[in-house]
C-alpha cells in the first residue's frame, strides 16, 4: 500500500503561482511513475505532469513551458510548480503513484486538491 498527502491548492488570480506537494509513504519501492493528474467539473481526467521510468518526465501540452515537476526522493515527494496560471487550469489535482504513468485505476491516487484561477 502506498499513501499519498497532497497540499498546497487554492485560489490563485490568473498570471500567478501555486506549488503543489505531494508526499508518498508506505510500500513506496513498488512506485515506478508519480506525478499530476487533473480533472475539471464535467471533463475527464487528464495528465498534467509525471515522473515515468526514473527520471523522465511527461508533460500535458497544454501547460508545457508554464509548469515543472520536480521531486525530492529522499522525502519521497513530488512537487508541482505552476506558474503563469490560466482560468482553465481550474481543477481538482490528484497526485497519483504506482506501476504506470498512464491513467490506471491500478495506480494508488491522493484526495486531490482544489486549484481555482480567477481571471
């Protein structure tokens, strides 16, 4: 079992910043990908940004050049950087860890946490 604690949504005017945490505990050598997904009200969920494999990372086009995932192994925490916020990157942020960086009802998911951008 993993365990995922997600911190650091809000609400946040359009042209700012957030950064996102989310720390891992539990079996977390079983993790091979970790990363940010998000939903928005009546869409699907999406990828936002993801280690895969190590160190490789994956980014949605749509917020490419605006946010950075980086991480902190020895806290066993991803961390989510955005900056240059739209309105449209209102969402639910769920951090997610597990045998893939695809969507994966196999992969353990966090609580999410609200990101709200005003314009």
């Amino acid at each position: 079992q993993v365990q995922l604690v997600e911190s650091g949504g809000g609400l946040v005017q359009a042209g700012g910043s957030l950064r996102l945490s989310c720390a891992a505990s539990g079996s977390t050598f079983s993790i091979n990908a970790m990363g940010w997904y998000r939903q928005a009200p009546g869409k699907q969920r999406e990828l936002v940004a993801i280690f895969s494999s190590g160190a490789v990372r994956k980014y949605s086009d749509s917020v490419k050049g605006r946010f950075t995932i980086s991480r902190d192994d020895a806290k066993n925490t991803v961390y989510l950087q955005m900056n240059s916020l739209k309105p449209e990157d209102t969402a639910v942020y769920y951090c997610t860890a597990g045998p893939t960086w695809r969507y994966s009802t196999n992969n353990y998911w966090g609580q999410g946490t609200q990101v709200t951008v005003s314009s």
